[in-house]
C-alpha cells in the first residue's frame, strides 16, 4: 500500500549497555521531570496536610461535648497561671541574686575601707 521511500526503523545501539544518554535527554530529565515530581509531591502533601486538619476539625466539632471544651478552657486558664507563676518566680530569683550582688559589693567596699 504506502510505501515510505526511507528506513524508518528506529536507530538504537545493539546493546542496551552502549546506550550513552544525549544532552536533551538530560535537560528534559533535570527540568522536567524532576521539577514535576517535586511539585506533584509539595502538592500531594499539602493537601493531605489540609485534609488532617479539616478531618481533625470535624472530629473535634462531632465528638467533643461542652466538658470537653469546659475542661480545655481550665487547662489553658492554668497553663496560663503556671507561666505567670514562673516569671514571677524568675523575677524573684533575680532581684535576689541583684540584692545578693550589692550586698557583696558594699560588703567588700566596707573591708577595703576598713583596710586603709
């Protein structure tokens, strides 16, 4: 029927270990290929991302009762309270460790003194 005037066999090496890899397969390979599997993976991830928190939402909105969120509220108020409590307390520690300070340095003021 047709009847191509040309070999149109495809040229390949005889061997699958001759084969040495051409410039353009490398470009299609390092801005193709690659880009696109790193794309379709921050893709994918975040929508699963996403979707935990939507599930996570609607399990939280489904499951929980008023305690629930009455006993989540008391344990943030006194998580609030314990961060309070502990810069107050660091507060405390350093004005002590400054009055221990002074203490000292008027302490040895007074020996230099007394040694003159």
């Amino acid at each position: 029927m047709l009847q191509y005037p040309h070999d149109s066999s495809m040229v390949s090496p005889s061997c699958c270990l001759e084969y040495r890899p051409t410039g353009v397969f490398w470009l299609i390979l390092f801005f193709v290929v690659f880009p696109a599997i790193y794309l379709s993976g921050k893709v994918i991830g975040t929508f699963l991302i996403v979707l935990l928190r939507v599930l996570r939402g609607l399990c939280k909105l489904l499951l929980w009762d008023d305690e629930d969120y009455e006993e989540e509220a008391e344990e943030l108020r006194l998580e609030r309270q314990r961060k309070l409590l502990e810069k107050e307390e660091a507060r405390r520690m350093r004005r002590a460790e400054r009055a221990k300070k002074r203490a000292d340095d008027a302490a040895r003021q007074l020996a230099e003194k007394n040694e003159q």
